[in-house]
C-alpha cells in the first residue's frame, strides 16, 4: 500500500489495544464506511431503483458513484493537523508538521476534506482522466464540476449537516502539509481505479440533471450518515494496522459490513403478512369506518387519506387497515404513527405493539418497532421491548409476551435513529423535524422513505405547526409516500387546504372542494383517482347528545360542583390556565373544609409528581375506575386533561373555549357506559341521568364590547387570543342548547371557522379579531423562514442556520421561553438531594419545565453552600449542567408542593 497511507482514523481504547491493534488505518475506515453504504444502496432496493430512475441512470451506476465517494468522506483527515492529534511512537504512520495544530471550530476534517477536492479539482492535482471521466476536464468552468462538488456535499456533510465552505482554500492549507495534498489526491485515484466507476458524464454536464441530483442528495446525505456510524462500529471493524493494499481490504470490508447490517437489521426484507379483513385482525365488528378502510379501492403510488369521525368510531383501527394493505400492495415498507403528546403516544406504542406482527415479519427475527419522543427511556413497556432476543420470551404482563415486542437495540438507542425502524410511534414532532435545518437531519427523511405516515388530532395543529406539516406532506408526496390524517374536529378550511397541499403537491389540479355538510367523511387523493370523498355512516353506540347550559361566575361553578359531591358524583372542572386550576382548587378546598376528595392536575408539577396525579386520576375517573373511588370525588385539571387521559366524568364543568377544543373536553364526560352509581357495564345505555356540559362563560351579550371576555376570564383571552370565536362557539351552544354528535359536529365547527366567520363577529370583537390573524400570519412566517430550502440540495444555503442538538429549534409556537428547572429537596441531614431521589431516572423525574420571564428568572439561586453538591450531581448527571437548579424550602417568594405544584407565596394567584 502506498507509503503516505500510513494515517491513523482512529486510538484504541485499553480495550482495543489488548487485542493488539493500536490505531486503525484512515484507508481503510474510508472502505469500511463505503462499503456499508455498497449494501445500504443495493441496486434492488425499492430507494435504490427509485433514486436512480429519478436520475435517468442504472441502479448500479448509483451505488457505485455513491461509494466512491464515501469512499473520500473523510478525506480531511488527510491533513497533517488532525493526524498529528496522536502519537505512536516505533509506528510507521506518517508525520508532517503544519503551521496550525487541529482546531475542530475553523478547520474540522469534514471543511478540510472539501479543501483537498479543491486542490485537487482545480489545483490541477487531478485530472478528469485519472478519475475515469473520459470527457470532462477538471476545471472551474466545467458544467460537470458543479455536480461533482455537490457529491462531495453529500458526504463531507456526513456529521450531520452541510460543511461551511467559506475561507477556502487560504485559512485551510495552514493546516496541512504540502504533502497531504498529494496523498489525498493519490488516494482519489486510487479509490476510482479500485471502483472503476461508470460516470454519467452527459447527465453531470446538464444543469437539469444537478437540479434532480440535489433533490436526491437529501436521501443520500442521509444514506451517507448512517453509514459512517455504522463503518465506525469496532465491533464490527476491528481495528487494523496495515498488512492489506486497497485492493486486498475491499472485499473485506464489505463482508464486515455485511455482518454489521445484519445486527442492526436494516437491510434484512421485511416480509408483509396478507390483510384479511378487520374482524380476523382485530377480533370485532368493523364500524362503519372500519369497513370503508377494508373494501376501499388503493391506487399505485402516494396517496392521502382525511378520516374524520367521533371519538371510539375506530379511527385508529381504520389507519391501521389501510395502512396494512398499502403495505400488501407493495407501496410502503413501514408506518410511522404521530400523535400529539408524549402521553397519547405512550398509549398508542401499547396499541400498536399488540398489532404491528400481524402486519409485518422479519426471516428468524421480528421487525423492529421503535417510540420515538422525548421521554420515552421512561416508558416501561418499550424498555420492555429493548430486551435482547434470547429474553424476549419472558412474559412482563399477565397475558403478554416480550418477544412481540422486540426491537433491536441499535436502533433504539437514539430518537434520531429511531424513524430508521420499520414501525414507530412518538410524537408528531418527530416526524415534523425531518423538515428543519437541524443535526442529522437527513437521516430522519430517509428515515420516512417509503413508510405510511399515520397523524392523529391534526385539527389541534396551530398555524406555525401547520406550515410545517404543509412542507412534510409535499416532500413525502415527493418521495412517494402515503399519509393517513385522522381528525374528529377538522374545520372545512382546514381540510382544504390539506387536500390542495398535496394536489399541489403531486401536480394534481387543484379541485373546489364541495361545502360538506357530511360527517363522519372519509377523504382520499391519489394521482389514478383524484379527490373521492365518501360519507360514513355512525354507529349508535358513538352518537351522543350532551345538554349545554352555562355559568358566569368561579362561584356558581363551585356551588354546581359541591352539589354534585354531595350526590356522590364525580367532577372534573377544566380550566384554561394553570394560575385558574389553582385558585380554583384551594376555593374548593376551603368551601369543603378539607382538600381530601380533591385533586389538581396541571403542567407545573415535576414529572414525578405529574405522573403520580395522573395515575391518582386514572384510578379514579379512569375506565376501570368504579362506584367506591369515584364517588364524590373532584379534579379541577388544565388542558392536560382533555389531551391525553381515557377518564371519564358524571358532570363537567368547562371555561368558555375554542369550539373544537370543547367537543375534545366534552368527549371525557359519560365517556365510558355505567350504572347508576358509576360502575362500568356491558349494557347498551348509559344508567346515570343525562349528561350536563357546564360551561364557564361571561353573561351572553349580543354586542358585547371589546373587553367582553378579558374582565371575566383574563387568562383565557390570554392563552386562547380570539374572543370573537369565543363569542361565535357560545352562540351556536346556546342556540343549539346541546353537542349533538356525530350529526351536528359539521354545523358546530363550521359556526365558528367558516369562511364567514370574522363578518359575524360583533364588531367590537373584529378589531381583536385581527391582531389575532396577524399574530397566526406572524407564526406561520416565523415557520416559514426555518424551513428548509429543498431545491439547492444539501448544502450549508439550503437554510438561513443549521443547528446542533443543544439548539432547541421547536415544531410548536410559544411565545413563552420556557426553562428546565430540576428542583432539589434537603434530607433528614440538611443536604440537597433530587426531588425523586432513590427513584428511577431520578433526574428527569425532578425536572419542571417554567415560563422564563415569570418563574424561572425569579427563582432563588441555590445558596452557595450547596453549589459544590451541585457540581457533584453533574458529574453523576452530566445533562443536569443544562438544567436551572432550585431548592423550593429556602426561597422566600415561590413555592412547590406535590399538591399545587408551583406558584408564589403569598399571592392571589391571578
């Protein structure tokens, strides 16, 4: 092997070094990385075939241009500063001393490989020729050069985002040597000779060819990460000191990194089980719905499906049937489910566990399934499915069995990697993320390829969210995905716009869509059919009808709900913000004399104590919950409530809200079918006396004035914005006197966001009304400028920014800076220890995340005899350094109890 290959990639550990081999050799990292990407872009895979069509090239033509480049990923380590970061004495490794010692902030190997391309494409190093290119010459003005540097985009970007080409080429040669740039450019050569690359030269010349080359340097990119981390696994590429030429070591590397695939299963052929009918898979009747997802005519390629219906008509059930025979069909290889917090995804990751095997099947293995949000190392039953595959057949729950929940460990050490998984279930925000400029980014949109992408709730997406969403849906399409959105309350203007999006999308004339007064309705686009919506029937057993009447002070509220303690039944009183929650229950608490049959249920508790309540909630207003724990009991709760929990209420109180969120809230009150004294039962009828939805409200006025809603209920002008669709819902409440569903759902929601709406607002209300629809364009701007500019390809201009991990780039709007507050107790001894000590993952159950400006600014800072213990906790905690510490016992101006959560001492709460 040439003698200037003598470069190390990487120091082995102590581990490492007891089995002889103290470095491994750049050259041959650089085949091991291209060579996992060789069997990650096998010429009969489905992204394989569908990338090279899109390029007009042969699938082998593809593979063999992309290894060869990563084959050159890390061509930067060529520079005599990096490798001069170690030293091995008696080595044959080759040394140079360059002018500047490694600075991975101006000049890290990934800049530095794009400089050695540089003087070797235009520094007249390198030839086309030597290449292999028999008709472009490497020169500045070359057409073709434009497509190879955005090759080489692709892979210098393998870090995560695209390199910083700017001070190039004068700040990087101080840290080489003039010699690097000849073994950097001999190792080039060599790679090419090795590869004998066919290169589409005609293709590369033409500017249109570029453009779809850097539409598809986005998958490659992400092709292009994924290999360098699993090429750098020494697990499977022990290390290797020399003793092969390139020649002699490709063959090995591509059996190495046959072998390091397979334990990561990402190119083992999921295999699709055949969809017989909803009765076989799930073991009930279809619903209507249900029944429209197993007889509806698929198309060939992406299609959209809109399924609205009321909560319990199966929505889930019905994605999940049409999602299994786009499967069958060949027009997806996995599903993705995105719901909206992480305690919905938790449930639904024990839904779909139950199920996903009746869909797919690995040879000898089974597919992986992955949750994929921010908590989910907490999640009890997919730390259950992490379990190795010799245990995976211990049962953990009566009735279950680990094994159908297994997945592998690769790729469940990450959320990055965890779209990359053939079935996942998190939060939408995951999913949103593929579409902002932030680290491995890329890697999540190949991790979407070819799957189905399932959202549920997409009607409570606001309109930062919704631009967001906008920009998914088109890339997917463009990919050739699917997509399944399910909703109960979708406003007629919102699901235009999400079928234009994707007829737009797709190059499908945008049609008018009729004003449906259809409900349920199940939508369907694809390119062979166009739009077909199909009204759904409704089961008897999901129509209900709740009376509506309304209360107008915290005093008739609490009187209503005292009166239902007194007749043993259960409460929940909703309210719009967390300062109302709180003056509410120590009202409450007063006027019973006792705190006992009370429980408060809001976001600023620590996740500890929230998960305690939420338990404590279940356990009473839940579904299994029965006549001696619900009797008599109250919960005053926030939006959490209506977000997450199958609970269900004898009365409910609501503050006055958005029409769509007040149908979600009313959707928890005689939930679930029970007795007279609140047990469940199998009967067909509800034996409790009609349901009553209280809503808290300001009187009724005709032409109220501009303050209608702020001098009654000022924190729900805040949190809400819009008084006018206030105004708009209470009126069509108490005209229609109850919530009708599913048949008057179209005519409650249509009430409030037709096309008309801001006419028939009071006029006092409009002005506000427009503050309010600027605010919603500033946000949808504010999405707007973060997306990623997909048509220049992956490069550091696709994006004003691109943003590392410890930059928060968020997917919701708030106006509110949020801080991560990890909150301390003393013990017995006078020392701080976590809020959760001694518990499982006593850190993250200690954290409480608070408003900047009015909470976590004006916490006391923790006295100055704990900071060394502090410091101590980050060395156990390393992420703790990132988290504002606070010992509640000793600041004289806020407080946290497990039974309020925080708020300030000796003030009305307001």
């Amino acid at each position: 092997m040439n003698a200037s290959y003598f470069l190390y990639w990487g120091k082995a550990s102590k581990d490492e070094k007891k089995s002889g081999a103290e470095y491994h050799l750049l050259p041959y990292h650089c085949l091991d990385v291209a060579a996992v990407g060789w069997w990650l872009l096998d010429e009969h895979d489905p992204l394989t075939r569908s990338l090279a069509d899109f390029l007009n090239i042969s699938p082998a033509q593809l593979r063999l241009l992309f290894t060869f480049f990563l084959m050159l990923h890390d061509l930067g380590k060529f520079a005599s500063a990096f490798q001069n970061l170690a030293d091995f004495p008696d080595s044959p490794l080759v040394n140079h001393q360059p002018r500047f010692g490694y600075d991975s902030h101006q000049a890290r190997h990934d800049r530095l490989g794009y400089f050695f391309w540089l003087q070797a494409s235009r520094g007249r190093h390198l030839s086309g020729t030597e290449l292999g290119l028999k008709q472009t010459e490497l020169t500045q003005v070359s057409p073709a050069l434009d497509s190879l540097n955005a090759m080489f985009d692709v892979v210098f970007g393998h870090h995560g985002y695209p390199i910083n080409r700017s001070n190039q080429p004068r700040a990087m040669k101080n840290y080489c040597h003039e010699e690097d740039i000849s073994a950097a450019c001999d190792f080039i050569r060599d790679c090419a000779a090795l590869l004998q690359v066919e290169w589409p030269e005609q293709q590369m010349a033409d500017k249109e060819w570029l453009a779809r080359f850097r539409q598809v340097s986005w998958h490659l990119s992400g092709l292009a990460i994924l290999s360098d981390w699993i090429g750098s696994d020494t697990n499977h590429f022990e290390y290797q000191t020399g003793g092969y030429t390139l020649e002699e070591y490709w063959p090995v590397a591509q059996d190495k990194a046959r072998q390091a695939l397979a334990a990561t299963e990402l190119n083992q052929p999921v295999s699709v089980q055949p969809f017989i009918s909803v009765q076989s898979h799930f073991g009930f009747e279809p619903t209507p719905l249900q029944a429209w997802a197993e007889s509806v005519p698929l198309a060939a390629g992406p299609q959209l499906f809109i399924l609205e219906d009321v909560t319990g008509a199966g929505k889930t059930e019905a994605a999940l049937a049409l999602t299994h025979q786009l499967l069958q069909q060949g027009e997806a290889d996995g599903f993705y489910f995105g719901l909206p917090t992480m305690a919905t995804s938790n449930a639904m990751f024990s839904r779909v566990a139950g199920h996903y095997l009746q869909m797919l099947s690995v040879q000898d293995s089974r597919p992986s399934i992955v949750l994929a949000h921010g908590a989910r190392e907490m999640n009890e039953q997919f730390q259950e499915a992490l379990l190795p595959a010799d245990k995976a057949g211990t049962p953990y729950a009566q009735g279950d069995d680990t094994a159908s929940l297994y997945c592998n460990q690769w790729l469940a050490d990450s959320r990055k990697k965890a779209l990359l998984a053939s079935v996942g279930v998190g939060t939408i925000d995951q999913a949103l993320m593929a579409v902002l400029p932030r680290k491995h980014q890329p890697l999540r949109l190949i991790g979407l390829h070819r799957k189905v992408l399932i959202f549920d709730e997409v009607h409570a997406a606001d309109a930062f969210m919704f631009e967001l969403l906008d920009d998914l849906l088109q890339v997917h399409l463009r990919q050739g995905g699917s997509v399944i959105l399910l909703t109960a309350t979708l406003a007629q203007q919102q699901r235009e716009r999400l079928c234009r999006i994707w007829q737009q999308a797709g190059g499908i004339a945008p049609l008018l869509l009729p004003e449906k007064a259809d409900f349920p309705l199940a939508t369907h686009i694809s390119f062979e059919q166009g739009l077909k919506e199909t009204p759904v029937a409704s089961r008897k057993s999901v129509s209900r009808e709740l009376n509506v009447a309304f209360v107008h002070s915290e005093q008739a509220c609490a009187e209503k709900i005292l009166n239902a303690h007194k007749s043993d039944q259960c409460v929940v009183w909703i309210r719009n913000s967390v300062d109302d929650a709180i003056r509410a229950y120590q009202m409450l608490a007063e006027q019973l004399g006792s705190d006992e049959a009370l429980t408060l249920f809001h976001s600023r508790f620590t996740l500890k104590d929230r998960k305690a309540i939420e338990n404590r909630v279940l356990a009473i207003f839940g579904k299994q919950g029965g006549q001696d724990v619900r009797q008599g009991q109250i919960l005053i709760a926030t939006q959490v409530f209506q977000e997450s929990l199958d609970a269900d209420a004898d009365l409910m109180v609501s503050d006055l809200c958005p029409i769509d969120d007040l149908i979600q809230r009313a959707g928890r009150l005689h939930r679930h079918i029970r007795d007279t004294w609140g047990n469940r039962t199998d009967k067909t009828q509800d034996e409790r006396s009609s349901p009553l939805l209280l809503v808290h409200a300001p009187e009724w006025q005709e032409q109220p004035n501009a303050d209608w809603l702020l001098n009654h209920l000022p924190n729900t002008e805040y949190v809400y914005r819009s008084p006018g669709r206030l105004w708009l819902g209470m009126q069509i409440l108490r005209k229609q006197g109850a919530i009708r569903m599913p048949g008057e759902a179209r005519t409650l929601i249509e009430a409030v966001y037709d096309k008309t709406a801001f006419e028939r607002m009071p006029p006092a209300l409009q002005k506000k009304e427009d503050q309010y629809f600027g605010e919603m364009r500033g946000q949808a701007a504010r999405a707007k400028s973060q997306l990623i500019e997909w048509n220049k390809g992956y490069n550091q201009t696709s994006a004003k920014a691109w943003h590392d991990d410890n930059i928060e780039i968020s997917t919701r709007f708030s106006d509110r800076e949020t801080v991560q507050v990890l909150v301390f107790r003393l013990d017995p001894y006078g020392r701080i220890q976590l809020w959760a000590e001694g518990e499982p993952y006593a850190l993250q159950n200690s954290v409480v995340k608070l408003a900047k400006h009015r909470f976590a600014d004006k916490l006391a800072a923790l006295p100055g005899e704990f900071v060394a213990d502090f410091e101590k906790l980050t060395q156990r905690y390393p992420q703790a350094k990132f988290l504002q510490p606070w010992l509640p016992e000793l600041d004289p101006q806020f407080i946290y109890s497990r039974e309020l959560g925080v708020f300030e001492m000796d003030k009305e709460v307001t």
